[in-house]
C-alpha cells in the first residue's frame, strides 16, 4: 500500500472510531451508560454492525472509556480556550457558565454534563471508566489552576479552588436539569464569583 | 377483621414496601437505575416475587420515584436535625461534610449522593422521577434556607446561597468518587465556609 492510500486508509479508520464514540458519549450524556445499548451507539453512530466489535474488542467498557476521554478533553479545550479570552477568573466563569446555560437550554435540560452520569453509575466498579474520568478531571484542574495562577491566585490555594469550581458547576449542571431551569447554574456561578473576587486572596 | 389486626396487616404491608424502596435505593445509589434490574430489587429485599407488581403497578419508575423521596427525604431529616445542633452556617457545614466523608469511605467510595446517578439517567424523560427529585431538592433547599434564616442571613440571599451549597456538596461527592478521595469535598466545603463566614454577609 502506497503511504497516500495508507494514510486515506487511517483517517477513514479514525473517522469511524470517532464516529461511535461521540454517538456514544451523546447517548450516555442524556440517558446514562447502562441505559444505551450497543445497538443504540450503532444506530445513532451509522457504523456497520461489525465496527463496534473492530474497533473496541473490549466491549462497552472500552467505549465508556473513550467517550468519557473524547467528551471529557472537549471541555479542557473549551477551558483552556475561555481561559485565553478571560480578564479575571470571574470573568472566566461568568464565560463558561454562559456557554453551560446555552448548550443546556438548547437541549430543554436533556444535556448536562457528557461525562458524569457514566462515571457515577460505572465509578468505581470499571476501572477502565474510572481511571478515563480521573484522567479527565485532572485535565480540567490543571487548566484552571493554570487560569488561576495566570491571574496571581497563591499557589498554595489553586488546586483547592479549582476542585470547589468544577464541583459547583457539575452539581449546578444536575440541578438545573431536575428542576428544567438555568436558575440554580446563576446562583452558583454567583457564589463561586464573590470567592474569585474576594480581595485577600491569600486568605482562601 | 379486628382494628388491631388491620393495623398489624397495614405495619407489615409498609414494612415490605419499604423493604423493596431501600433496597432499589442502595441499589440505584451504587450502580445507577438502568444497571438495577427488578430482580436485583427482589433480591436485595428479599421480598416475594409478586410483592414488586403489588406495591408498585405501575412498575420501575414508580419504584424509582418511592426510592428518590425516601431517599432524599432521609437527607432532609438530616439537615434539620444538624441544623438544630449547629452554631454557624460554617459549623453546620462541617458537620454535614463530616458525615459524609465517614459515609463514603466506609462504603470504600461506592456510595454517593443517594439519588444524583437515578435523577442524571431519567430527567426529564421520566416525568414521575423529575417531580419527585424536584420535591426533594425544593425540601432541601427549604431547610438550608432555614438553617440561614436562624443565622441572621439576609432573606433575599437565602435561596441562592443554599443552592451553591447543595450544588457544591453534589459536585464534590461526584469528583470524591472518581478519584477515590475526600480531598474533593474538603476543598469544596472549605470554599463553601469561606462564603459562609464572610463578615459582609449583604454582599453576598
């Protein structure tokens, strides 16, 4: 095989194996992990039957894995992009949330977070699920202890603040999908600002 | 039949519906709704075959929306009983965060929040779990409210400031479960006492 009908040959491969695993992470994302069956990711994904074997011969765990890893690396991008355009980490999350209440609202409340209703059915039970989701996480608390000491947060206080973050809004994220409203992501958001705020920064 | 033993008929007949909620919400709790089938209920519960078809007709979502009220309404109990106990907004915080911790790495981090991964995988496509999640995050928000209120917090921050709180706590279990730590909800309610303690408390 010439390198050109090789490389055509990866970039339909590759294009396939993500194909699935963004029809997966979508179908989890709204309805849970066990919920989706494989013939679900197949149907939505348009894939030939045989790809799903092809592609993951260790089966829905393996593609837990990679949805949660594929979703999980769009929100670090998101992040660290946000990051760039942002003056002060309020301004960072006044930036995110309004992108969380856009995504959110467009779905009528049926998309929340892509990864956490997997990880909290599969965590810790599947070690591949569990070791992708704490991969995931570590990647958004670095990109927002990066933020955070771009903009002069003490060192020592980073990772901290960073956790508090992204708890806040994946629990602000599952509230405002039980109640159907982005209510609860603003108070949160609200909360979190007046500690990214706070003038004594020291003191958080 | 004799009032007393229509009142014993009545205890032993919510002895076994209870029997059947508790179980699904362990269930449910550990592994999500969709991954408990009702068998797995039966079995948990140790009830008869038919008692599931008996106390819940309208089946699974009617069990899941019993095992979120009971659930939830366990919780609240909780946070008016610490409440009580409680000398600050801070001090009934690190109470609360206290008992979870014990709570979940007692349980070696399996068992999280007793009705997250349920609400995740079925809201808003189940409308009798939304509503029933939606009663008891308004009850939960009731008592932290509350708890405010006696603490001299100004009424028109109450309802904001408790939702950060539930939505901080929510978050924090999550990220405790994936990473197998309590760091997560440490650092979350360490954040969460900062805005708790802050002197102007108008501003928040």
């Amino acid at each position: 095989m010439t390198t050109d009908l090789y490389n055509k040959k990866m970039i339909l491969q590759n294009k396939q194996r993500d194909g699935l695993i963004w029809a997966a992470a979508k179908l989890f994302r709204r309805q849970g992990y066990s919920g989706t069956g494989l013939r679900d990711i197949l149907a939505a994904s348009g894939a030939a039957r045989g790809s799903l074997y092809h592609y993951f011969p260790d089966g829905k765990e393996e593609i837990g894995a990679a949805a949660v890893t594929a979703a999980g690396g769009l929100v670090t991008e998101t992040f660290t992009e946000l990051a760039k355009q942002s003056d002060s980490p309020a301004d960072f999350l006044h930036r995110y949330t309004e992108l969380l209440v856009r995504w959110l609202e467009a779905s009528k409340f049926r998309d929340g977070c892509p990864i956490t209703t997997t990880l909290l059915e599969t965590t810790p039970a599947s070690r591949p699920i569990t070791v992708a989701g704490q991969a995931v996480f570590a990647d958004w608390l670095a990109a927002l202890a990066a933020m955070l000491a771009r903009h002069g947060w003490p060192a020592d206080r980073r990772a901290a603040t960073a956790t508090a973050i992204i708890a806040g809004l994946e629990g602000a994220l599952m509230l405002a999908r039980v109640q159907g409203s982005a209510q609860p992501i603003h108070d949160t958001a609200q909360a979190l600002c007046i500690l990214l705020e706070m003038p004594e920064k020291e003191s958080l």
